[in-house]
C-alpha cells in the first residue's frame, strides 16, 4: 500500500522537526519505504487539517491516516508486528513512554533555546514570521537566546549524564539494540545538527558517536 509522510519544509531540504525524523528512524526500523514525502511549511495548517492535526509528522498509510509521532510509534507497531520491534515488549512501550514524556517537556525545549535563532536561515520568510510570533511568546526574543547559549552550554550537557552513562554502559538506550527510546532522543540531537552548526555536543562525548549512528549520519 502507498505510503506518504507530511513532514516540515525548508528552503534547502534539511529535515528540522524531531518528531519527523522519529517517523523516518522508526519506518527504517520497521523495514517501511515511504513512498511520498510531502513538504509542509509551518504555516501550512490546512495541508493537514485532513488528519485533525495542526502540526507534523502526519503518516499516510494505505486508508489509515496518523497523526503525532507517538501515536504513529504505537500504531506501526501494533498494525505491523510481524516487522522488528519498536519497543521489545510492554516494558519497553512504557520506557519509552517516559522518553517521549522527557523530551516533550525538557530535552526538545532546551535543544530549541539552542538552535531556534539559526533554524530561521533554512525557512522561507512567512515561517520566520511564524518561528518567532510563536517560539518568542514561548522562550522570549531567539537574539537573546543566541547570545545566551555558550554559558548555558555546560549546564545543558551536565544534565545529559544519565544518558551518557547508559549510552555507554548499554549501548543503546533501549539496550543491546537501538529502539524506539533511543529514536526519541536521537532525533532531538539529529534536528540540532540540520538546524545549527553550534556545536551542542562535543566530538569526544559518547552521545555524539552514538546519536549520529542512530540517526544514519557520517561519524
């Protein structure tokens, strides 16, 4: 059956929603083409509102039409568990709930107080207007988040040390093989390097290694 993913444009083909490249990494995981992709702007609600969503990913597959990251990880793999696991298990589905869970309210915020001022280049002018009325009433002016960033920096990678101690005591987050908790986190990190050239993690860091490895980046 034909598969279509709405994903976010941008003016030089970068993939700069996390939640999108979670999609990516899970299908790849699943052993799922994608056959379409369709470029949305962040302005564009109404090429989604078809899916009752205003943001995406948004799957297209066959009839079955999903919308949100985490409800597409559950339905790939409740409709296709005959393919490899996302989650390894109830256990597993419930760990990586937690890591949605965390990065929806920590790990995506602070990435974006990172990386919001130099996503604005790889976006066409109406989402820059649209960046800025939105994340501003959020983070406040991105300028000033830019100019902050360098002493936020070493707090931010500080907090990271329960990842990288199980990065490198297990491999993966999710354990000897990656899974769909180490999707979420590593596609904050991938989203990162399409947005910005600030170095948010250091080249000598493990979850540097690690997180260019799950999302298919050169070493």
């Amino acid at each position: 059956m034909p598969r279509t993913l709405y994903d976010i444009k941008t003016t030089d083909g970068r993939r700069l929603s996390p939640f999108g490249q979670r999609v990516h990494l899970m299908l790849a995981h699943k052993n799922l083409a994608i056959d379409k992709i369709v470029a949305v702007r962040f302005v564009d609600k109404d090429s989604i509102a078809f899916a009752n969503s205003q943001t995406v990913p948004v799957l297209v597959d066959g009839e079955t039409v999903v919308a949100d990251s985490w409800r597409i990880a559950n339905y790939l793999e409740d409709d296709y568990p005959d393919r490899p696991s996302l989650f390894g298990g109830d256990a597993g589905r419930s760990l990586a709930r937690y890591f949605n869970n965390w990065c929806g309210l920590w790990l995506t915020p602070e990435i974006a107080r990172f990386i919001l001022f130099d996503m604005l280049a790889h976006i066409d002018e109406e989402d820059r207007a649209y960046i800025r009325r939105t994340r501003e009433r959020r983070f406040g002016p991105l300028e000033a988040l830019n100019d902050a960033r360098m002493a936020r920096l070493p707090g931010f990678r500080a907090a990271l040390d329960p990842l990288r101690l199980t990065v490198k005591q297990n491999g993966n987050l999710h354990g000897e093989s990656p899974g769909m908790a180490d999707y979420m986190v590593a596609a904050g990190f991938h989203w990162a390097d399409q947005a910005s050239d600030f170095a948010l993690l250091a080249p000598d860091d493990p979850l540097y290694s690690w997180s260019r490895r799950i999302n298919g980046s050169p070493p």
